[in-house]
C-alpha cells in the first residue's frame, strides 16, 4: 500500500437536499500533480473547500499523511501544511499587495509588523519563481492578472507542502500560464503536491501525472495523464463528444458598427489609452490582443460609459456616444461581458434572474409603471437557464452560490441575449468547461452572423484566432498593428504581443 | 426559503434572551429581584388598556426612524442623522399646523405630516448629495447636521415660536391632535393615537419599495455593488440621494407624528432625541426587515415603557432596562460568535439528523 499525503475518503456534502460533491474519493501522493477535471457545477471548488477548510463535510473522512484529520477553518488546514490559490479572490481591495500577501501570517519583530523582511522574503521568492508583482501597489488598483498572482504568492509565502490551485489560468495571459507551469514543476520537483483544476486539457497534459475526472459530483474516472488523449478526456468530462470546430458563414461587412478614433483614455492619472482608433464592421469579429495591462481595460471602459473620455470620439453606427452614461450606451445598442465577473458583471446577492434582467429591469417586460413584474422576471430567468444551460437549482439561487463557469454563463445569457449591435466580450469563456465554450463560441459566432459587430479581448490566444476575422494587437495603450487570423499561429502571435516579431500590416 | 427564515430569526432571538440573562445577573449581583422586576417590566408594558396604549405609541417613532435608518443602509450607507431629521420633522409639523390653524381638520394634519417628513427628507437628502458628488462620508455628515439642527430649531423656537419668557411653542390646534378623545377614552386616556396605523401602513408601503418597486430594486444593487449597478446603468448618484431623501421622510414622518399626537407643541431642548438613536437599534435588531421592525420596536418599546413602572414598584433603578437593551444590542453586534457557535454545535447535529432522515 502506497503512502498518500492526501487522502479524502467517501466524502459527501450536501447543500440543502442538493448534493455538491456524493461519495467522492481521491488520492494525492507526494510530488505528485494532480489534476481535478469536471464541468462548472461539477464540484470541484467544492471538494477543494473541504480539503482547505472553507467547508465542512456532510459525510466521509480526511486524511493527511495517513493521519485522520479534522478541518474545520482554515488556519487548521494552514497547520497541516494545505496552501489554497482560491477560484475568487480573497484580497482586501484597499490594502496593499505586501499586506494581502502577509495577511494573518505577519512577520513581527517586537511586536509591530516587520515589513522589511516581509518584503524581502516575497521579493525572494518572487525572483525564484519569476512572479512579477508590485508589493506595493494597492489591490483595488491592479489587474485581474496581477491579482492572480498575488493570489499565487499568497500560497507560497505560506510555506506550504500541499498545495490547491483553483482554476489559477483563467484570469492570466499564456506568457504568464507558461511561468506557473514551471512553477507548478518546481514545487512538485522540491517534493510537495499538487492539485491543479483547470478546464484547458492542453495545461492537463503538460504538466499532471494524474487526472481525476468529476461529473456531477461523483468520479467517473482517474487516469493517467500521460495515457489519455485530450478529446479522451474532454469526453469523459462531458459524457459526450465535443466539436471544437466553428463554422463561420461569408458576412457582409461593408458597414461600420463601432467607429473609435483618437481615443484617450485616463486611469489613475496615467494615459493608458493613447490616440487610438479601431473599426468593428458588421458581420465581424475584431479580436484585440495583447499583454494585460495595456489598456484593454480602459478601452472596454470608455466605450461601454464607465471611464471618463479624456479625447476622441466612439461612435455606434454613426451615432456618438462618448461620455453618455452607461445606460444610454447600452441603449445605443452596446452589450459587454465585463472582465471581472463578481465584481461588475454580477450582484452575487441577488438570484439569478435578477441578475439576469440587471440591464433591463427598468423596461417592458421585466417592469412597468415603476414596478418590477417578478412573475415575468422569474420566467425569463428559467428561459435563458435552460438555453444556457446554466446548472443551478432554480431561478431564485444566489448568483453567489453558483460554482464560477455558471456565474460566467448567467453573464454570457444576459448579454448575448439582448443581441446588441456591438457586443464587447473580454475573456467571456473565463473559467467555463469545454462543453459550454463551445456552446458560448457558437452564441458569439451567431451574433456575427447575424450582422452585427464583437468586439472580443481574451488571453486565450487560440479564442483569438479561432474566433476573429481580424486581429489587432494592442501595446501600451496603441494599437500596434493588425493581423489576419489565418495566417497566423499563436506562437506568432505571442511574440509579436510581446514585441518580439515584426508585426506585417495588412490591407 | 422556510428554513432560511428561521435561521434569520435565530440571532435576534438569542440576542434578546442573552440581553434579558445580562440584565438579571446584573440584579441578582447588586441583590435586585430579577423576576420581580421582569414582571413589573411585564405588566408596565402590557398589563392594562392604559400601557399597552402607551408601548404602542411609543413604537410608532421606534417604527419610523428604524425604517428610515433601514433604507439608507440598504443602500450601503449608515445613517446617523435620524435624531436630527425625527427633530426636523416635529419642528416642521407644529409650524405648519401652527401657521394654518385655519385649515380643516384633515387637510391641516396631512399637510402637517407631509411637512414634517419633507422636512426630514430633504435635510437628509443634503448629506446624500454631499455623498454623491463629493464622497464625504455621510457618518460624519448626518453627525453634523444633527447638532446644526438642533441649534437652529431650538433658535426659531426661541424667537419665533414661544412666546416671550417662555421656552416652547403654544400647543397646536385641539383639532390636529392624533390623539382623538375616541382613542383617549377606550385606552384609559394613554397617548395612544392614529399615528400607530400610519406607521405600520408605512410599513407595508416600505415592504412593498423593496420588494416590488424598480427605485427599491436599484437601492439594493447600489447597497451590495456599486460597480456593478454602474456598469447595468443605474444612476449611482440620484439612487443615493434618493435613499437619503426617502430614510430622512420617515425618520421625519416619525418626528411629525410624535409631534401632532403625543407632544402637540415643540420645546427648546439641550439633547437630540434619544428616538433617532434607538431607531437604529431596533433596525439593527432586526435586520432591517420591515416586518421584523415592528416586532423589535414592540420589544423595545415595551422595555422603555415597562422600564418606567420597574422603579414604580420597588428600589430598583429603572437603568436596569438600558442595561438590557444595551446588552440586546451588543449581542447582536456579535452575531459573529453566535454564527461561529451555531456552525459548531447544533448545525452539526442538524445535519446529521437530516441525513440520517435521508437514509431511511
Ligand atoms: N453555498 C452553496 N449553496 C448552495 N449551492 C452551492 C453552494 N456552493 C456551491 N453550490 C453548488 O454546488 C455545485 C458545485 O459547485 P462548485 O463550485 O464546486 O463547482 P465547480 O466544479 O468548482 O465548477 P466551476 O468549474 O464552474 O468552478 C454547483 O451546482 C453549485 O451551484
Ligand atoms: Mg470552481
């Protein structure tokens, strides 16, 4: 019999009748990374709650290093040596990175905090795994991207053997997913473990020993990675065989839907959107790429009414729209799925179909003479749950009790179901299941054929050049150029994002 | 849903019957009879026609300025002017039926009432604004203008009101008093008046804002994310000025209605009226849930009134009920630990019966 530095054994948890995780068990050895495959809602975050702490099981048993443990709060599993990178963030936006990093495990000399060392310890470590971030920069201010890594050091600076990583590539570009691959490599290679969940197979083949598939809530399969196919894989998550070819029908694009032109854009007194200007036609999806943090953000911003416009002009099929506020703009005909999806896309208090009528609850048919018409608003709810196939218990859940791919899909639905002329989406299959990309693809796809304009920014490169019929890359507020899709390759494109290769301008 | 409720209720209740346990070791130490005096509580808030009249208008401002508080903060804001604008609304409604005496009945009260509470509103609606556009803190403002209102209505009673030497207003009109001789006689002669039914229909009206209304709706998205009301197109600013305006009319609507039916005229007064305080207690207390408000303000109420009979029949210092709403208060605060236990002990137990219900 081996030794396991996890076990979790016969572990069943319930919430209400509902059944999150039934009867799963899953091993972990030492140096080993372990990969965690399941659709949205399958339970993995949930069975990681458990094992960190968060959470309490309604049924089964935990084992570390063959010793049956309790893990009732977190600062018990943080004992056992369990370091969890969380699906959502868990910073406190006003403090600084270095005092997120160091939250509730403060270094003191004489009983004040000993920032030096602090942040020379992080500064180490930062150097060793090659994380770039800025202690001293305050949270609310930073990047999806960068909050991610803070997440990640957060987890090292612990010290810990096991450690849990939650969808940790959703939210960061390739170059920066190449780095916690290695990372990953160096913490099992140093002998600690690893549980890894992502829903992109090629990271899973890369780097896991192990793959341990859910559906449901239960194990429907542990496999060798290194024996198993990627369509292998995909299959056994979703029970059924996936298309990962788009179809693209001929569109006519001699109209213009989103004109910017000489576009600046202000943040936290900083230019970060420089003279810019960009064409989307109809019938056509423009992809921006780019490294994060060059703007894309403030561009998303200043065309949806959220930034200030310092110059320029955006207009929406001739009609201009900048500085109108937000409502107005959406009016115009502009829909967005945001970036950050708990903190702009949702009110995670609110039920789902709340949520969903967020940008029409002031209309026909969701109110009227002032009044919310929830019958109406309950019914379109269930509507768009089912053709989304968004997996939760009903229409009146939390939004906040959905497991993260299903939050994303409640966006999706909302948005791409009021078919606006121009649909911004910025990452919109951010830590969505294979089943369901593919599904949010065709959506995206449709709108394009059907005339109108996306406008679509996504560090998933191979998004990028599967969805768009253009591609313009995006560098420090500018954009640098424009490439054609099917003569490029993500590698290609990687490197000119990252300024490495010339970029060809066409047409 | 069901089970949701109940696990609402938990806190409050605990939160009380701990207050009450403070409050009796607290006598049993300083050799007070705890059950006599909790039954003298008892049959000083309820035990005749005469005190229930009494609790139950006393929890009529109770009522009011807990919604108003109740509002604001749904609105992610911590409204701590409701003492100043309860005062502005008692102020406004005696000037008003002071100056038009003439008017009927019906039309001097309900013009009276809607003064008062605009009253409220709108100096409420002064903190909203410097919030809105200037993000100044509205713990620190609502503050402010509790004191400036005060002086200033304590300064227009002075010269403009009371007459000379006198330190209040004449009283108002018999006609405008809520407190009709109808009321007076099957209550004993308590200060029991009509404002009690306009409370709890503003109650029902409140229930229905939050649960029906578009306007409630965006209150409640802008309480629990700004950025995401912004980024679905609601107008941040005008739906906090709007919470302000419509927490300081009720807190105001509270002082109009103590002022017509209890007071009928309006005093120079060293001290903001404890009302506007208690009221955020009572919402505290239950959650700011409209329904719960009135069961809180019946208890809180009860505790003031019966309070007042505790030194009545023996030596012990009425005090003792501050001591247990205090004590109320502060376990609710802490409804942390009670969380944290309740995770720990029954919870468990719970679960385990459930399963074992589903094993069967
Ligand atoms: N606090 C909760 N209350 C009720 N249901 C919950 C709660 N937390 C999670 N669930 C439900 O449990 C199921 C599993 O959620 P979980 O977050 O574990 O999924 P996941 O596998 O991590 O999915 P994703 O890939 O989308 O992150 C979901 O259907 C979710 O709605
Ligand atoms: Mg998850």
């Amino acid at each position: 019999m081996e030794d396991y530095v996890v076990e979790m054994r016969h572990i069943t948890k319930q919430f209400g009748s509902y059944k999150a995780n039934n009867d799963i068990s899953l091993q972990l050895k030492k140096g080993e990374i372990l990969a965690l495959l399941g659709e949205n809602g399958a339970g993995k975050s949930t069975l990681m709650g458990m094992l960190s702490g968060l959470l309490e099981p309604t049924d089964g048993e935990i084992l570390i290093n063959g010793k049956s443990v309790k893990m009732d709060n977190p600062r018990n599993a943080k004992k056992l040596g369990i370091g969890m990178v969380h699906q959502h963030f868990m910073l406190i936006p006003a403090f600084s990175v270095l005092e997120n990093i160091i939250l509730g495990d403060e270094p003191t000399k004489a009983t004040r905090i000993d920032y030096r060392k602090a942040a020379n310890d992080i500064e180490k470590l930062a150097e060793k795994y090659h994380l770039d971030i800025d202690v001293n920069a305050k949270v609310r201010d930073i990047t999806v991207g960068m909050q991610q890594r803070v997440e990640i050091m957060k987890a090292l600076y612990r010290k810990a053997n096991i450690f849990i990583f939650d969808e940790p590539t959703a939210a960061l570009t390739p170059q920066e997913i190449e780095q916690l691959i290695k990372i990953l490599r160096a913490l099992a290679a140093e002998g600690n473990s690893v549980i890894f969940i992502t829903h992109k197979l090629k990271e899973i083949k890369e780097v896991a020993d192990r793959c341990v598939v859910i559906r449901m809530g239960k194990v429907v399969e542990t496999v060798q990675v290194a024996e198993t196919k990627e369509e292998t894989l995909a299959e056994m998550m979703v029970g059924r065989k996936i298309n990962f070819a788009v179809e693209k029908e001929e569109t006519d694009k001699s109209k213009t839907v989103l004109a910017v032109s000489n576009l600046s854009v202000e943040a936290h007194a900083l230019l970060k959107v420089k003279d810019l200007n960009l064409i989307v036609h109809s019938g056509e999806i423009v992809g921006v790429a780019g490294v994060d943090g060059n703007g894309q953000s403030e561009l998303i911003e200043a065309i949806t009414g959220l930034r200030k416009i310092k110059k320029g002009s955006v207009e929406l099929k001739g009609k201009a729209l900048q500085n109108l506020n937000a409502r107005k703009i959406s009016e115009a005909g502009i829909g967005c799925i945001p970036e950050d999806r708990q903190n702009v896309g949702l009110i995670l208090p609110f039920t789902i179909a709340e949520n969903l009528v967020l940008k029409s609850y002031h209309k026909k048919p969701a109110s009227q003479h002032g009044l919310l018409n929830y019958k109406k608003i309950n019914e379109m709810g269930r509507q768009l749950i089912k053709s989304f196939d968004i997996r939760s218990q009903s229409e009146k859940e939390l939004a906040g009790d959905l497991s993260g791919g299903n939050q994303q899909k409640v966006i999706v639905a909302r948005e791409i179901s009021a078919s606006p002329d121009l649909l911004i989406a910025a990452n919109p299959t951010r830590g969505v299941d294979i089943g369901a990309i593919e599904y949010i693809h065709e959506k995206i796809i449709e709108q394009r054929n059907a005339g109108r304009g996306v406008l679509l920014i996504s560090f998933e490169l191979d998004e990028i050049l599967k969805l768009s019929d253009r591609i313009v890359v995006m560098h420090e507020g500018q954009i640098v150029g424009e490439i054609d899709p099917r003569h490029t390759s993500s590698e290609e494109l990687g490197l000119m994002m990252a300024g490495k290769a010339p970029i060809e301008q066409e047409g | 849903m069901h089970t949701k409720s109940l696990k609402g209720l938990t806190i409050p209740l605990v939160s009380v019957l701990a207050g009450f346990i403070v409050g009796a070791i607290l006598m049993l130490i300083f050799g007070y009879d705890p059950l006599q005096n909790y039954q003298n509580l008892l049959v000083g808030s309820f035990g005749g026609v005469y005190s229930i009249g009494e609790t139950l208008r006393n929890m009529i401002s109770l009522i009011l300025t807990a919604l108003g508080f109740a509002v604001a903060s749904k609105a992610g804001f911590f409204n701590i002017g409701g003492p100043g604008q309860y005062l502005i609304g008692w102020f406004g409604a005696i000037v008003f039926t002071l100056k038009f005496s003439y008017l009927p009945a019906i039309i001097l009260i309900i013009g009276a009432l809607l003064c008062g509470a605009l009253a409220g509103g709108l100096w409420s609606m002064v903190a909203g604004i410097l919030r809105a556009y200037f993000g100044t803190s509205e713990v620190i403002t609502t503050i402010m203008l509790n004191y400036i209102v005060l002086y200033i209505v304590n300064f227009a009673v002075k010269s403009w009101l009371a007459g000379k030497g006198s330190d209040s207003s004449p009283n108002i009109a018999a006609k405008a008093n809520l407190n009709t001789p109808f009321l007076q006689r099957i209550t004993d002669n308590s200060t029991f008046n009509w404002g009690f039914f306009i409370a709890l229909a503003v109650v029902g009206l409140v229930w229905f804002y939050f649960n029906k209304t578009k306007s409630g709706f965006e209150i409640q998205a802008v309480g629990l994310n700004e950025s995401a009301s912004q980024y679905a197109g609601v107008n941040v600013k005008k739906t906090i000025i709007t919470a302000m305006l419509i927490s300081g009319l009720l807190a105001g609507l509270g002082g109009a209605i103590d002022g017509l039916g209890n007071f009928q005229n309006i005093s120079v007064s060293n001290n903001l009226p404890n009302v506007g305080y208690n009221g955020m207690a009572v919402a505290l207390l239950a959650a700011e849930n409209p329904i719960g408000i009135v069961f809180a303000a019946l208890l809180f109420s009860a505790l003031q009134i019966g309070g007042l009979s505790i030194s009545v029949y023996s030596n012990t210092p009425s005090e003792i009920v501050d001591i247990v709403i205090a004590s109320i208060i502060f376990f609710v605060g802490i409804k942390y630990a009670f969380e944290l236990i309740a995770k720990k002990g029954w919870f468990k137990r719970k679960n385990r019966e459930e399963k074992g219900g589903a094993e069967k």
